[in-house]
C-alpha cells in the first residue's frame, strides 16, 4: 500500500486551516454598481429637516444614527451645488445630504447593532485629493475599513456639477456594527444615501464587548473541516510518539 509522507500531510491541514478561515470571512464590502447592496442594507434614512437646518441624528423605524456632531442639511442641486452622477450615485435632484465639517474624525454610534451600513461620501474640495476611511466597529473590537482618496477634477475640467468623486462606503457584517470611524484629511465632506440593514436573527452581533457571543456558530461544512483537521492532527500527533518510543 503507498503511504503518505508526513510533510504531505501537513500540507493538506495547512490547507484546510486555511479554507476554515476563509469560511470566516464575514466583513463585506460593495460599490455602487452591486446590486446586492440596497437589498442587504435595505433601509435608507435621509434628513427630514429643512435645508440648511442642523441635526446630530437621523432615525427611521428602529433605527438610530447619532453622528456625535452637528450636521447641516444640503439638497443635491441646490445647497449641495456639486455631487455625483447616476452612474455612481442613486441620488439625484432634490435630494437631501448631510454636511460636515470642522473635524477631522467622526465617531457615528448606532441605537442597536445593525448587520450592514453605509453612506455615498464626497470630498468638498474642489481643488486638491482628500482622503477618507470609515473603521467598522462591534463594541472595541475592529472589523474592517474602507478607505478612499476624491479627486474632483472633472468638476472643472469638464464645467460638470456632476462630476464629483461620490464614492460607496458600505459594507456588512454578520458580527454586527454597533459604531464606525469617519476619518477626513480636508476642511468637510458631504454624505448621502445612509442605508442601514437589520442583523439577522436580531442580537447584539457575537463579536467585541458589544457582542452577545463569542462567536459565529460554525456552518456543518466547517464542522468537517474540523473533524478532519482533529484527525489529521491526532494522527500524526500518534505517529510521532510511536518514532520516539520506537
């Protein structure tokens, strides 16, 4: 009978870590032309002030954004005279925004935590790249960042007050948000399109001191995964000692 070398093997549990871990991968991502977007983060919430009042939250159902800083409202076309096109944005005319500015870091908290969240950013300077991350967070415990740089030079360049750099930052996880980070190296940015989705099977998520567990509860694939990784280990962990005795 032809045998397995010992360094074949632990290659195959190599490989099999690996493919537990990836089956943990839970912080998602999205850009403006997934469609699975406004069906994950299902529940938009826009300002309901009038233009130009201020605000430090915005609610819809449930739900409950509180932005720990004062927000303006701006309307697309108006207040808010330069934003994206429909190729990226799936705001149009008359549209309300939320306007910042005066920081650098913004710590957004939310009532309960949510499974997705995100919002359509724009750099509110014309002239020079801007960057911004958002930091997703359950409790203390980091799960993600997005980052991105604006340039807006098609606003000139092309005479279009369409041309704006809006960018998606949006993404999901099953752990669950409780907060994110806004971090922007310029003077203030807009924001638009905040969408929220509910965490499913309700909770507190099950990661950081926010969570309600320790853990996502593995899926029956990733119990085999296990199981094998168990029998490979104990197998060669035996063989080993059986050499030593020998």
């Amino acid at each position: 009978m032809k045998t397995i070398g010992t360094s074949t093997k632990l290659f195959a549990i190599t490989g099999l870590l690996a493919l537990g871990s990836a089956s943990h991968a839970q912080f998602i991502t999205y850009n403006p032309t997934n469609t699975a977007w406004q069906t994950v983060a299902n529940e938009r919430i826009d300002p309901t002030i009038a233009n130009g009042g201020s605000f430090t939250s915005l609610s819809a159902g449930s739900h409950t954004i509180n932005f720990g800083a004062t927000a303006v409202a701006g309307v697309v076309g108006d207040t808010q005279a330069v934003w994206g096109s429909s190729a990226i944005s799936e705001l149009t005319d008359g549209a309300f925004v939320s306007q910042f500015s005066g920081s650098s870091l913004y710590t957004f908290t939310f009532s309960s935590a949510i499974g997705a969240f995100g919002f359509e950013g724009l750099g509110d300077d014309l002239v020079d790249t801007q960057t911004m991350s958002v930091d997703y967070y359950n409790g203390t415990t980091f799960l993600g960042s997005i980052g991105h740089t604006f340039d807006n030079a098609n606003v000139f360049a092309n005479s279009d007050i369409y041309g704006g750099d809006v960018y998606l930052f949006g993404a999901s996880d099953a752990r669950g948000f409780t907060s994110v980070k806004v971090n922007y190296s310029g003077a203030g940015f807009s924001s638009g399109a905040f969408r929220v989705g509910a965490l499913a099977g309700g909770g507190n998520g099950n990661g950081g001191n926010g969570g309600g567990g320790n853990g996502a509860v593995p899926e029956p694939g990733e119990w085999a995964v296990f199981g094998l990784l168990s029998s490979g280990l104990g197998g060669l962990m035996l063989r080993a000692r059986r050499r030593k005795l020998a």
